[in-house]
C-alpha cells in the first residue's frame, strides 16, 4: 500500500532524476556559451547528409571548421550539411547586409551503433556494420588498412568515372 510519504519520496526521486537529465542534455549551452536567438544544434553523422532549413534566404554561408562539416547551398533557405569529421563547428548564414540570419551548431559524429571498431594493439580498423560489415575509412584508424582502402576506393571511383566518360558519347 502506498503511503502519501513514499508517492511524495517518488515524485522527488522522479524529479532529481529528470533535473539532472536536464542538466546532462542542456549541456550545449553551457559548452558553447550564450547562444544567439535563433540558434539551432544540427547532429549529422559522418559521411551522412542533413537538411538544414534557413528562416530567410541567406547571400553567404561561412562554415566554421571545413574539416567538421561541409554544405552545400540548394537555394537561399536551404542548406545540405555533410559530416566529415567527428567534432563541433558552427554554420553562419548572413544576409546581402551581412547581417547574421542564423548561427547553427553542428555536432558531427561516428555512425552510432552501426560502427565497430577492431583495436589491435595499437592500432585500430573500423567497420560499418548495417546488416553485414564492410571496411570505412576512420580517421585516427591504422595508418596501412587506411591507405589500402583509400587507394581501393580512388581506383574504383577513377574505373567508375573513366566508363561514364567513355558511355557519355556512345549515344550520340
């Protein structure tokens, strides 16, 4: 049976429990000082795509740190926003003025729980698990799988290119 003492004991357990979820996920403010009205955080995992919506048509685009995060402007409100890198860095849209429309955090991360990482030694491999696993290239991975991916990787992509440019003309 519950007594009003142990519903009021809950209720306060409950509420400690929610402040300090609260406090835990309010910390972007607190890491990155006072944000200006209008501000918005923006998560983008590595080697993913997210739309970002403008409130007014933006003439400039200046991105924080370039190895973060890249964009990609569709039209004047509507950005594309690419992770590169795991970090933070911020978006500023500007107005023809250059008056500031909006300043965006944007939070790149690892893929999450499709990520695995093999450590050996010291070294590491990463792979993208979703549903079987296949090699990614991870920066802070070994040095020699790296290379081996990437050189695999820009081979297929000039292979890939080298036979659309010889189709491009065949149809005509």
């Amino acid at each position: 049976m519950k007594t009003a003492a142990s519903a009021i004991a809950i209720r306060g357990l409950a509420g400690a429990v929610l402040a300090g979820a609260l406090l835990l996920g309010g910390a972007p403010i607190g890491l990155y000082g006072t944000m200006p009205a209008g501000a918005a955080d923006l998560v983008v995992n590595i080697d993913e795509a997210s739309i970002h919506r403008l409130m007014s048509e933006a003439a400039t685009i200046v991105v924080g740190n370039p190895a973060i995060a890249d964009v990609s402007v569709q039209n004047g409100s509507m950005l594309v926003v690419m992770g590169k890198n795991p970090g933070h860095t911020n978006i500023i849209a500007l107005d023809r003025k250059g008056a500031e429309i909006e300043n965006v955090i944007v939070h790149v991360r690892n893929a999450g729980p499709r990520q695995v990482t093999l450590h050996l030694g010291s070294s590491r491999v990463s792979y993208n698990c979703a549903p079987k696993c296949d090699r990614t290239l991870t920066v802070s991975d070994a040095e020699a799988p790296f290379e081996a991916q990437q050189k695999q990787i820009a081979g297929k992509t000039s292979v890939s290119q080298g036979t659309a440019d010889q189709s491009g003309g065949a149809g005509q």
